[in-house]
C-alpha cells in the first residue's frame, strides 16, 4: 500500500499559478510504478490531468492542460508536483494524487492506480 499526502490547492483569479504537492510512503518502488493527478469537477467522473512514471520519468498531459500544466517528480523525496499555470474557470475541481502500477501504455485510467489521496480542492474565479 502507498499513502500519499496532498497540499497546494486554494482560491487563483484566472490567468493565476497554483503549485500542487503529493508525498507517497510505503511500497513506492518497482517496474511501472506512475504517480499523477485527476481531477473532479461536482457531478463529473474523475478526469485524467497528468501522470509521471517513476523508472524513465516519461510523463503524459491531457490535451486540455498541455502547454499550461507540468508534472515532475522528487525521487528521494517520493514526491511529485503539478504546477498549474493560466489557470482558467474550467480547471476548478477536487485534484487527487493516484500511484500504482497501471498496465495501459498511457496511464490515464482512473481504475488502474491502486492508491489515491484525500484531494485537495482548486478553485479559479472569472
């Protein structure tokens, strides 16, 4: 099992940055482990933003976040961020960290990680 531990939502004007963390302990090893970020609009499925796998730090983006969010990790520290920029309306939601060993070629699939954190919420006023 891995726990993972969020920080860095809050309230940004649209156009603003937001820097979001996840820390993982436990079984944070092993060939494919991933670690990325959904996100929850209310009444919306979990949506794919971004993921990282540990061994070559291959890294994935949903379209809507390419060019505007970046995932990057810190190896010794178990830790990856997501930082957020021209952020817009549309990117409020409940952001949670996943980690897991996810077997699609692009771990997008909310279902495939194995471990989620407890959110944390990002809100972008007009």
């Amino acid at each position: 099992q891995v726990q993972l531990v969020e920080s860095g939502g809050g309230l940004v004007q649209a156009g603003g940055s937001l820097r979001l963390s996840c820390t993982g302990s436990g079984r944070t090893a092993g060939r494919g482990y991933t670690m990325g970020w959904f996100r929850q609009a209310p009444g919306k499925e979990h949506d794919f933003v971004a993921a990282i796998k540990w061994d070559f730090a291959d890294t994935y983006y949903a379209d809507s976040v390419k060019d505007r969010f970046t995932i990057s990790r810190d190896t010794p520290m178990d830790t990856i961020y997501l930082q957020m920029s021209n952020l817009q309306p549309t990117d409020t939601a409940v952001y949670y960290c996943a980690a897991g060993w996810p077997s699609s070629g692009v771990p997008d699939n909310w279902p495939e990680y194995s471990n989620w954190g407890q959110g944390t919420q990002v809100t972008v006023s007009a």
